[in-house]
C-alpha cells in the first residue's frame, strides 16, 4: 500500500477518520504529549507540528502554548481545511515532507510527530528515513525537543506490519541514533470506538 497524497485524501474524504475529535483514548495521547511537552519545554517560542490532520491536537497546541509560533503540516489539503476551522493564529503548510524539504524550514523548540514515523519508514528505504531525521535534528533549536506517538502492534492497520513492535523499535532506535532520547513510556489503553486495546509508546528527544 502506497501512504502518499491520494490514501489520506480518501481517508479524509469522511470526517474524522480515526476518532481523534471524539475518542478518549485519542484525547489521553495528545494530554500525555503535551503533559511531557510542559515538562521538558514550557514556554517554546517555535512549535511545528507534523501529520496535523484535522487540527484536533492542532487546537490543543494553541490553547496550551498561547504566544507560540505554531505551524502545522499536513499531506492532506482536506484535512488542512478542516484543521483552520478550529484554529485562529497556526500557520498551515500544505504538503509531503519527502517531497517538499523546505516544508520543515525554520528552528523550533518543540517538533511533534504524533502517528506519524511509521508511515513515513514505510515509504522509504532506511537511509532515506535517517536522512529525514537528520532533517528534523537541524529543524530543532539548541535545547529544542522532538516528541512523538506511535501505534504499536495495532490489527486494524493494513498492512499491520508497520506498526508491528520490532518495525516501531527499529524506527526509535535510528532516531536515537541521531538523537538523544530523554523520555519514553509505553501504554495500553481500550479505543471504545473499535472494541481493541491498543499499545503505543510515546518519547522524547533532543539533539
């Protein structure tokens, strides 16, 4: 399967695809991030935001970090319409970052990548996925973090094997074999909306 511009466009050719407006599980994954956020990077001045989808964690972002520079990428131009709705001052880039280097332009003190490396290592052989980390290393100021979530051995993926555990620790470790991983946490949780409990870890980084 091929997770470029016309899969996300179908995916959100309906609202809300993966429940994450309306899901608690999904709601308790974006408060941990911005908990472990607060805690390592309270008042960034820069914040990126990669995947932003629909803007739901986009929104968050803005409340929780009110006189930040946030911008917010996506793939998808739909989803980046509906993600403007729900915000007042993000700035919104549209496109593929494999594609588009200067996409990532600029110095951040906070980058997320939330439910996003996986497809991204999909797409990719493993020296392109390393040089996209090197990328996302010279995005990040001095003391700038990367925090990220992934999806681990989740059935409801087709294929399942990129969120399959050792693919996902494969991913980690590259990157923190570019980067300092400061923080990182698995958690299992039930996603009311389809019936499965679910596994994902959230971590941190530094340069």
């Amino acid at each position: 399967m091929s997770y470029e511009n016309d899969y996300f466009e179908h995916k959100f050719s309906q609202l809300d695809p993966w429940d994450y407006e309306t899901s608690r599980y999904e709601r308790a994954k974006y408060q941990r991030q911005l908990v472990l956020a607060q805690k390592f990077c309270a008042t960034p001045r820069r914040v990126l935001e990669i995947g932003c989808a629909e803007g739901v964690f986009t929104a968050l972002l803005e409340k929780t970090y009110p006189i930040a520079k946030i911008i917010a990428i996506d793939i998808s131009a739909s989803a980046i319409t509906r993600a403007k709705s729900k915000t007042k001052t993000v700035t919104y880039r549209h496109g593929d970052i494999l594609k588009k280097s200067d996409l990532l332009k600029g110095q951040y003190d906070l980058i997320f990548l939330s439910e996003v490396v996986y497809y991204l290592g999909a797409r990719v052989p493993l020296p392109e996925f390393a040089d996209i980390i090197k990328r996302l290393r010279s995005s990040l100021t001095k003391n700038g973090l990367l925090v990220l979530s992934n999806n681990i051995d989740v059935t409801e993926f087709n294929p399942t094997y990129i969120v399959e555990k050792p693919v996902v620790e494969g991913y980690l470790a590259t990157m923190g074999g570019y980067l300092q991983k400061r923080w990182s946490r698995k958690y299992s949780a039930n996603k009311r909306e389809t019936g499965q409990q679910l596994s994902y870890q959230i971590s941190v980084f530094s340069r």
